[in-house]
C-alpha cells in the first residue's frame, strides 16, 4: 500500500504514538506521520475518530484511535510479524502485560514532566522536534507559562500524583526485572518478541533514553540525567536499550518516513 494512505496522527513526543510507530515499523508497514500541535490537536482527533488523545491511524480501511486497539488491529489485518502469540494462553498472558505496562506509561509520562516542567528547556523539549514548523516553534517559546501550566494540567503533574506515578513505575521496575530472571538478553513471555516486549519498552524509554529513541537527546536537564544513569545501570535499563537495539529497526527519523506537518 502507497504510505501516503496509511496516516499517523500523532505528536513527536508522545510514548503512546512512539509504541504506535515501532508496531508499524515492527509489522514492517509503511506511513505517513502528520504531527499535530498539542491542544488544537484536539478537534481533528474528534473529528476523526470521537476521541481527543492520539494516536490516530487512519488506514486503507478504517481509522482506529488509542495504541491498544490500533496494535490489535493491526494484528487481525496485517498477521505477518506476529507481535501476538498463536496459544490463547500465551497470547492472555502478553494481553495482560500489555495492559498494565499500557498504564506505566501514564505514570512516566507524569513523572518525566516534573522532572523538566519548570526548568527553561521545556519549550524546546516539546516543541524542539522535527516535523514542527517555525512558526509553530515561536508560538511555542513565546507561550511558556502556558505550556507549563497545559503540562501540569493535562498530566496532573502536581503531588500526591507525582509520589504516587514514582511508585507505580518502582513497582513495575521490579516486577519486569523478575520476569526477566536476571538475564537482558529473554522476553517478559517466552521466548520471542511480543507486544509486551514493546509496549513496556516504549512505555519506559522516556526515562532511560535509548539511542532509535524520541528521548535519546542528551541536552536533557541535570536531574533528569541524573536519573537516567541511575537506570540505564540497572537490568531493566538494559533490556530497553537493547529491545530498542535488537527490535527498533526504522528509527523514528529515518528517510523512509515522511513527517508532514499540519496544524
Ligand atoms: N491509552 C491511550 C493514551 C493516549 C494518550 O494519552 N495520548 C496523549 C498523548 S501521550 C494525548 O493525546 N493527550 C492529549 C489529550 O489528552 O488531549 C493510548 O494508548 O493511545
């Protein structure tokens, strides 16, 4: 199919539309990116598909919104690269993960924002991505208590939330690392990659900024680097990197891609 008529809706940033992407990359799909600016996003994603949040894929045969359902989808339409297992049972099990490593990825998002919300880089850090025009870019620094107070806002970046998203990701830290029994190198189900494996990786790269990541920029603010290392020395961070290593085969900046920009 011609990529210009499969269309991601999505904002650079985003975990969710970066676990939508690397789906599409790992299904070996072709599309067209069109980056929509945060707020006004909001009555295209409405006017396609009745919801708010992106990503929305607009494909040959449908447009389907929210990365789970987008990942199902494209698993009934395009079953070559199966990210799913065949054995109900083992599918149940990486469904399962899936969900819960789907909600770790409001907790980092939450906690990655406090960490850089007030320092002066957070227009760059939300805005300073290709595929945004210069103008929107202008916009963007000229509006930054604005943007600071959407942020905290939109991702209830404030306290007892923020304790509480560091819990939540310390608890599921832990519990991947069980899974992986020690060893960087197995899968959270069996032995093959699967939607779990990504989701939970994607959902996680904001804190630990693989390279083939949108996070992998290193003018990232002290406390967050701090963070990082603190991470990427761990098991955990070390099967994201190499999950972003061994499975992120198209970047998502690669020439193959064409971003598009549209307000
Ligand atoms: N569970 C949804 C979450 C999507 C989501 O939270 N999207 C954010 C971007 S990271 C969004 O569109 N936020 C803007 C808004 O809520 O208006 C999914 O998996 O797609």
């Amino acid at each position: 199919m011609d990529k210009s008529k499969r269309i991601l809706y999505q904002f650079p940033l985003s975990l969710y539309c970066e676990k939508t992407r690397w789906n599409l990359d790992a299904k070996g799909l072709n599309y067209t990116c069109r980056d929509l600016l945060p707020g006004p996003h909001a009555f295209m994603a409405w006017r396609l598909a009745r919801q708010r949040c992106l990503p929305i894929l607009c494909d040959e045969r449908q447009t389907v919104g929210d990365s789970t359902t987008i990942a199902l989808y494209l698993e009934h339409h395009y079953p070559e690269s199966p990210l799913l297992p065949n054995d109900p049972i083992v599918r149940q099990q990486v469904l399962k993960l899936e969900e819960e490593f789907d909600t770790l990825g409001d907790h980092v998002r939450r906690f990655c924002w406090s960490m850089v919300v007030d320092s002066p880089e957070v227009s760059d850090i939300f805005f300073g991505f290709t595929g945004y025009t210069r103008w929107q870019q202008i916009l963007a620094a000229y509006s930054r208590p604005l943007l600071r107070l959407m942020i905290r806002r939109t991702f209830k970046v404030y306290e007892p939330r923020i304790s509480d998203s560091w819990l939540y990701i310390q608890n599921a830290l832990q519990q991947i690392e069980q899974l992986l029994q020690g060893r960087a190198d197995r899968y959270l189900v069996g032995d093959h990659f699967t939607l779990a494996d990504l989701t939970a990786a994607s959902m996680l790269a904001p804190l630990i900024g693989p390279n083939n990541s949108p996070w992998s920029d290193h003018r990232i603010p002290q406390v967050a680097q701090q963070q990082r290392a603190e991470l990427r020395a761990r098991l955990v961070g070390q099967w994201v990197w190499r999950l972003y290593h061994d499975h992120r085969s198209h970047p998502h900046d690669t020439p193959h891609r064409v971003t598009q920009e549209q307000l």
